[in-house]
C-alpha cells in the first residue's frame, strides 16, 4: 500500500514546521539577544542569530502558503504576495551566506595572526551585508510576484517576464530578468 500526499499532510507538515520552527528560532534569538554577555564573547554567536532570525522569517511565511494549499485562494492581498514570496525564497540566500560567513569566521579563528579581524562589529557588519544582498537579490519578487483572480479564485504568483513557457515549471529568472531589473531602477 502506498502513502499519497494529501492536502491533509501537507497542512501537517506546514503547521508542524511552523510550529517547530518558531519555538526553536524564538529560543536561539532569545539567549542571543537577551544575553549579551554570549554576543560579546564570540562572533560566531551572531552568525548563528542570523540564521535563526532568517528561519524564523522563513517559518512565518509558512501559514500564508498553508491556507493557500487549503483553500485554494490567495486573500493576503498583492502586498503580502510579494512579501511572502521574496522572504520565502529569500532568506535562503541569507542562510547561505551566514553559513559561508560562519565557514570564513572558523578559518580566521584557526590562524593565530588573523584573530584581530574576528571582532563583533566586523559581525555586525557582515550580517548586515548579508541582509542587504537578501534585498537586492530579491528585488524581482517584488517586481513581478501579484496576485491574480482566476474563476472566483485569487492566487499568488511570480510571472516571470521571460519565462519559458515550452517547459511548464521552468520559471526561474534568467539574465534578462535581471537586465530588465536594472534598466527599471535607472
């Protein structure tokens, strides 16, 4: 006997993640945040505040596309489309580049004569790097993700401009959308 996936087990899966994920992210931002005593001591500490802080941004997003695979309907409205899309694919960049920070923190530290460059405001400064390339790098979201009504349905979409629509799925942006991007912003 197999085991289909139901909209039943995706709500499950999505209420469970949810759950999990806010309570776990909420402990790690909490002893970040609230001691400071743990920040000052390693640089480390913060690269791991920002991943839990880009989790628990992914894992907020998660009931909006819950109630969507449940009701088949998008009432968020337009602003909370492109909202929901840019941190949900987002904040993979952010876990990404935290993890390639914490990766390079971990070299320095193992190099005597290099230690003086892990310092907190140095962490600072590249988490906030991290979420400013998490801005720019999720400006086409918020371009061309919308919403859309269909029947009597709304949904939320990203419509790529150059979407190749010979193959159904394939909608990743592609080196035009980022040229269209730039010549927007000019």
């Amino acid at each position: 006997m197999t085991c289909t996936p139901t909209v039943t087990h995706h709500l499950v899966t999505y209420l469970l993640t949810f759950a999990v994920g806010v309570l776990g992210n909420a402990l790690v931002l909490y002893v970040v945040v609230c001691h400071r005593q743990l920040r000052s001591k390693s640089v480390a500490n913060y690269y791991i505040g920002n991943l839990a802080l880009a989790d628990m941004s992914f894992v907020l997003t998660l009931p909006l596309f819950c109630w969507t695979t449940y009701a088949s309907d998008w009432p968020f409205g337009n602003f909370a489309c492109k909202l929901a899309y840019s941190v949900h694919d987002g904040v993979r960049l952010v876990g990404v580049f935290t993890l390639a920070a914490l990766s390079v923190d971990r070299y320095v530290a193992s190099y005597y004569n290099l230690g003086r460059y892990r310092t907190v405001t140095v962490g600072g400064v590249v988490c906030a790097c991290v979420w400013l390339s998490f801005a720019v790098m999720t400006l086409p979201y918020w371009l061309y993700a919308s919403t859309s009504s269909l029947a009597a349905r709304r949904t939320c979409r990203v419509h790529w401009p150059d979407a190749d629509l010979t193959h159904p799925g394939t909608y990743a942006p592609s080196k035009s959308t980022w040229i269209r991007v730039c010549r927007s912003i000019q």
